[in-house]
C-alpha cells in the first residue's frame, strides 16, 4: 500500500472532501436521470450528463467530428471516453441548439439544430394517471433505460439501448436473432461500416463483411462445415451473452473465454471494430483498453480489408499492410475499404487494347472468391490462354494441389479478398496493359495500430440548414435589441461624465457618482486603506498567509471579513505600477465570477499602497481561466491533479525545474505549470512507467512504495491536469481511484 507522510494524507483528504463536496447530488448539474418535459443540450456537453450510479457509464452528447455530435452512452472511466451505444450514429447533429427532450407522452426525441427530429425511441405511451412519472437513467451496466412508474408502484421498461446495440455488446446484453452488431465507418468516423455479426438463417453466429458492391461471409471460415468448427445448426433460440467474469457462450456452441476470465470487476466490451475483427476488451486500472481475445489472429483473413484490386500483408512486428496492385493507385488514402483504380485515364483504354495485355507475376498472393470458373490440371500457358479469351478475367490463380501433385486454374472475374502469405502455395497472375509491368510502383500503406485510445482526428461532416422566417425574425429581434441597448447605455454614461467633469467644483460629486458605476459594473466596492486598517484593528489578528501577503480578520459594519493585505506595499509605486493595473483587471475578473468554490470579493483598496503580481496558486490554475472558455468543475480538477504531483515528486509546481529534475533559477516561466510540463515530458522520455516514476518520485521517500500504486497516482494525476478539459475525469473518478490505492477512507 502506497503511504504518504500524514500531513500530506490529511491535506489530500481535505482536498478531495470540498471538492467533492460541491459534486455531490446537492449542488452537482450532473444528474442520475432524465425527467419528462425536461432535455439535455448539446451546447452544455459538460453539465447535461447522466451518470451511472457506480460512475462507471455516462450519457450525454460526445463529439465525433468538426460540430458535430452523437447522443451516446460511454465508459467514462477509461483514458479516452469510449463509446458503447450511439443513437444517431449515421446522422450527427450540430453543436449548437440541438437537444435531446423526453417528451411528456414518453417519446424520447433528439432535434438537430433546425429542429428536425433526427431520431426517436417511438415509445408514445398514454399515461393515464398524472402521478404517474417517467424517467430516463444509466444503470451500473451501461444500460440506458427509458422507465415509467404509476401510482401503484408497477414499473415497467419502455425502451433501453441493450435492445438496439451498435457495434458493442456489454456484459449479460443478449444479442439475438433480430440484434445486429454493426463495425464503425472507420477509426474517426463513427457512421455505419461493412462489418456485421449476426445469426445466420442456419442458427450460427457469423461475421459479415457487407460492402457497397458485394458481400461475403468470412467467419467461420466459408469453405468449413459448421461441426468441424464446433458449430451447431440445430438450436434455433438464436442467443449470444458473455458474463462479467469473461466467458462467452452462444446458442451454436461458439464458446470461448477471455485472457483475463475470472476478474469480475473488470469492466469489459465486446466491439466489432471498423477492421472487421471482433475483438474482447478489458479495462484495468491504468484506464488503457487491453485486448484479451479476438476472433482472427490473421487480420489478413478478413474479407474487404484492403479493398478492391488491394491485397493485404501481415507481419507480427510491423502489423498489417495494404497494397494496390501493379498498375493501380488508392482511391481515399483514409479508407483503404474503398480499395484501388486503374492509374490509367479511361480515354487511353482504346489504345490499350490496341496495344494488348499481358500478365504479371504475383507469387504467393491469395485471392479468395470471385472465381469465372475451374479448371483442374491445368498448365500456366493453358491458364494464360483461357484468361486472355475471357472478357471479364482480370487475372487467374493457379494454385498447387497437394493431394494430386497438379496445379489447377481459377480464372477471377473481381480481384478482391486477396492477401499475401509465405506459406501459400500459389501464384496469382494479373492481367494489365502492356505499358504496365511489375516494376511499376504501388501503393502502400502500413496500418497504424488499433488505437484503444487514441486522439481522434477531425472529421468534416457536412451540414446544411435551412433558414426559416420564425428563427431569422427572433434572431434580427435579438440582435438589434442588444445594439439599441448597448447604445444607450454608452450615451448615458458619455451624458453622465461631461455632466459631472464640466467644473473642477463638481469633482467630489463626480468622484461619488464615478464609484457607484464602478460598482455595478464590476460587482463590489471601493474602500481607502485607511478604511481597512481600522476594520483591521491595524492588521492586528492574522488568519491566513499566500505567496502574495497576509490575510486578516476584520469587521465592516455588522459583516465579518477576510482582508488580504498584498506584499511589498512600500515598494517603490513606479516599478510597480504595471503590476498594478495587472492585478486590478484581475479582480476585476474575478468579482464578477460566480463559481462555487470562490470566496465573494466584496471590495479592494487602491489609496495608499501598490499592488504586486499574483503568485499564490498561479501553479494551480487551469488553462480555461485565463481562456475564452466556460468556467467548469473541471478546473477543480485539474488543480487537485496539480497537488497529487506536488505530492507525488516533491516539489513545487512553479519551480523552474531543470532537464532532471531539481529547481534551477535562471529559466524563464512557461505557460503552464513548471511541474506538470517537467512530469510530462519525463514520461515521454522514459524507456518504461517503472524508470519514470524512479525519475520523478520524491527522493525523501527513499524508494519505500508500491510501484504499480504509484504509477497509477501520478497518471490520474496528469489525467487530471489534461490540457483539454473534456478528457479530464471527475472529481468522483479521482475518488475512486485513490479509495482502490487505499489512500483515503
């Protein structure tokens, strides 16, 4: 168990309580359920979030491209949220003014931006009884469920996602012989792909790859019997589950378990990935998602992968590639299912043909399907000769026959399913026009590695919005009332000051008036020093000391105060004056906030002292503070993961630290904190996580702790301290992961 010097546990603790604290039910947005006649928005992706119990699932509006959005339910506990179930996959919605409404006749309805309704539960349902309620929540699997509840306590379930899967089945979510996994478009995008698992009409579960041309079943292997793979035809209850220990059973038998069975708490997903493979996750506590089975060792064997006239290679160290034939050339360098085009133009097909063919040499290359045709025993020029007389043929396979000592010929009228193998032994010929030969370039692309968690790249969706009269009325309304209003308000304040300031004997007045502007319009008061000193007692009883002055008690009429007297008062006022004027803009900022977890500033005073540079809790302050952005409960976060690294290390988080480690003095400062840049790139640089937490971890501690417990607190602590606020987890998350290292109770 890690152990941390008691000061900095009951500091943690104390951390983690008020934090908490303004999460709870009480004062969270973020809620367990969705009421009728209520909604979800999209433009608060933070705030309107249903949450699982447990914590474990979340529901809201997840990103999927450039504005666009998706209503889903997502692992909220992994690195990156992942997602398990999407309404409206396969037509996103726009990031602003689109909503999703429980309708008060218990239609649930998700409206886009112009207010078309993209997609519905179609659960209309006549509640009789007023008492009766309807409510959406997400439950501790991952299940999304629509509810209703009468007055005589019954409660029945209108609609839940476990009856409409995507391309993922959760644990103990049937998949039956009407449910049908469906892989994504790609790894970015999030529409429908080609991939399908589903029953067969002979009762067997079967992967399907359904491309916009053809289609094939490649899983079990096509050209098996059923029995010979432990298949059954002869139950027809059509059902498929796994459990939450890890192991799968199917109604033809198709059973298996994954590397990790027997963890019941490890969470876990069965997703048919946009590869074609289907593939058995498992979360552990580092939040990265781990295979733990998958249905092809070979992705290779997987039809449509590299696409029409591609053909695709595997290797175990550099993983799967893609090549076009000789003579061919990718269509969309993004989607690979999209395959390969003639790099010739159409107007020169005549000229070919005057000009002949002729066949490359493929040794090795597999091509499965597709075939115009058999001949057994058949002889290279034989084979030619047969292809050159077909129109169709776009090259043969003469393929060795073991068994017969013979080589038989199967002309291919589409070139699709192929896939080179050392082992195989064959050879497929290609037929192409005589300018091509076998030295022409391919193309080739090596696939990147299935990223569990990888940063997703844009994806530009298109969008068109029609303008009607209604919204273009009220927002021309708004408009113009914002400029009437504003212009007024500079005219009256333009009148108010030439009507003051036009004689020197009106100052006082204008001084008073001046000041009672400033208090509306920056939200607190304005005291003289002299003021403070005798609500001070002469800064007599000191409560609290920063890194820019001290706090102490004082009383201002029948109000008891904080007052904050700021260092280096008697400085010299030019030197300082910048810094002044700095400072006063930020509590200007800062009395107009209304966050939780601040302190109201009721006033400050400007006479009689200068003012310097904050630099109390400058290392703890998330990015969006000084950002154009909403202020969250994220940036508490994001402070909290700045302490577990103090804590973690040792050191203070606006040190300038040098390459290794230790506080240097001449650097200048960076944009963020000095101590979550140095952990960072720490971790870059590291050879493993082992030799990055010996790197960093607090040498006072002398090596005595757990090293898997402290390398999973230093990385939910740079989670915490993310740049982007929405990969951030929440403070009940943090929670979570500190209560399973036994660091509080």
């Amino acid at each position: 168990m890690l152990r941390l010097p008691c000061n900095y546990s009951i500091l943690l603790l104390s951390l983690l309580l008020l934090l908490l604290l303004h999460q709870s039910p009480l004062f969270e947005s973020v809620s367990t359920s969705l009421k009728k006649g209520s909604s979800l928005s999209v433009e608060k992706i933070d705030d309107d979030v249903l949450t699982s119990p447990n914590g474990a699932f979340s529901a809201g509006f997840f990103p999927v491209g450039d504005n666009a959005f998706c209503f889903a339910v997502w692992f909220a506990r992994s690195s990156d949220p992942t997602a398990v179930w999407m309404a409206n996959r396969d037509y996103p919605v726009n990031g602003h003014r689109s909503e999703l409404r429980l309708m008060k006749d218990g239609n649930l309805i998700l409206n886009d931006a112009d207010e078309a309704t993209v997609w519905s539960s179609n659960t209309q349902y006549n509640i009789g009884s007023s008492s009766a309620s309807l409510d959406l929540r997400v439950h501790d699997n991952g299940n999304l469920v629509l509810r209703l509840r009468t007055s005589s306590s019954s409660e029945s379930v209108l609609w839940q996602t476990f009856d409409f899967p995507t391309n993922t089945l959760l644990p103990n979510q049937l998949l039956t012989r009407d449910l049908t996994l469906v892989s994504s478009r790609s790894q970015t995008n999030h529409s429908s792909g080609y991939y399908k698992l589903y029953f067969d009409n002979d009762n067997v579960l079967r992967l399907l790859f359904d491309g916009p041309e053809i289609s094939s079943i490649y899983w079990p292997a096509p050209w098996s019997v059923s029995w010979e793979v432990g298949r059954t035809t002869y139950n027809d209850s059509r059902v498929a589950w796994y459990d939450s220990n890890g192991y799968f059973n199917s109604s033809d038998h198709l059973q298996f378990k994954t590397s990790d069975a027997g963890s019941k708490t490890t969470p876990r997903r069965l997703t048919l990935d946009y590869d074609g493979n289907l593939r058995m996750y498992s979360l552990p506590r580092n939040g990265e998602w781990q295979v733990t089975w998958e249905a092809f060792n070979l992705p290779c064997n997987i039809h449509g992968i590299c696409g029409p006239n591609g053909f695709c290679s595997y290797h175990p160290r550099s993983g799967r590639k893609c090549n076009c034939l000789p003579g061919y050339r990718i269509k969309d360098s993004s989607d690979w299912s999209q395959g390969c085009e003639l790099e010739y133009a159409d107007a020169d097909a005549d000229a070919d043909a005057d000009a002949g063919v002729h066949f490359i040499e493929l040794p090795h290359v597999e091509s499965y399907g597709y075939d115009d045709g058999f001949h057994g025993n058949y002889t290279l020029e034989g084979c030619q000769d047969v292809c050159f007389h077909m129109e169709d043929c776009k090259g043969f396979l003469l393929k060795f026959d073991q068994s017969n000592g013979i080589y038989n010929c199967y002309p291919k009228a589409r070139l699709l399913n192929m896939y080179h193998s050392p082992g195989f032994v064959g050879t497929l010929y290609l037929k192409v026009p005589h300018h091509v030969n076998d030295t022409t370039t391919t193309t080739t692309h090596e696939e990147s590695k299935l990223l569990c968690n990888g940063t997703m790249e844009s994806v530009l969706l298109e969008r068109v919005y029609g303008t009607g009269e209604k919204n273009r009325g009220t927002l021309n309304f708004l408009l113009w009332f914002a400029v009437t209003l504003g212009s007024v308000e500079f005219a009256s304040i333009f009148l108010i000051w030439c009507f003051l300031f036009r004689t020197h004997d009106n100052s006082s007045a204008a001084a008073a008036a001046i000041k009672g502007y400033v208090l509306v319009a920056t939200g607190f008061n304005k005291f003289s020093y002299a003021e403070l000193k005798r609500a001070s007692s002469n800064f007599r009883e000191e409560i609290g000391r920063g890194g820019s002055g001290v706090v102490y008690k004082g009383i201002l009429g029948e109000d008891k105060v904080a007052i904050k007297r700021l260092a280096n008062a008697n400085a010299n006022a030019n030197t300082n004056q910048g810094e002044a004027a700095e400072f006063l803009a930020e509590v200007s900022v800062i009395g107009r906030l209304n966050h939780m977890n601040l302190i109201k500033i009721d006033a400050d005073a400007r006479q009689g002292a200068s003012l310097s540079r904050i630099r109390g809790t400058r290392g703890y302050m998330a990015p969006e503070w000084v950002s154009n952005v909403p202020i969250t409960s994220k940036v508490d976060v994001y402070s909290y993961g700045v302490v577990m690294l103090e804590l973690v290390t040792g050191k203070s988080p606006i040190a300038d630290l040098d390459a290794a480690g230790s506080d240097a003095h001449g650097g200048g400062g960076r944009s963020q904190s000095q101590l979550v840049a140095w952990v960072r790139e720490s971790k870059i640089g590291a050879p493993t996580l082992e030799s990055w937490i010996e790197e960093i971890a607090d040498p006072r501690m002398e090596g005595s702790y757990d090293i898997d417990e402290m390398k999973t607190l230093a990385l939910a602590a740079l989670q915490c301290v993310e740049e982007d606020k929405d990969v951030r987890p929440t403070m009940r998350q943090v929670a979570e992961i500190l209560q399973e290292l036994k660091i509080i109770h």
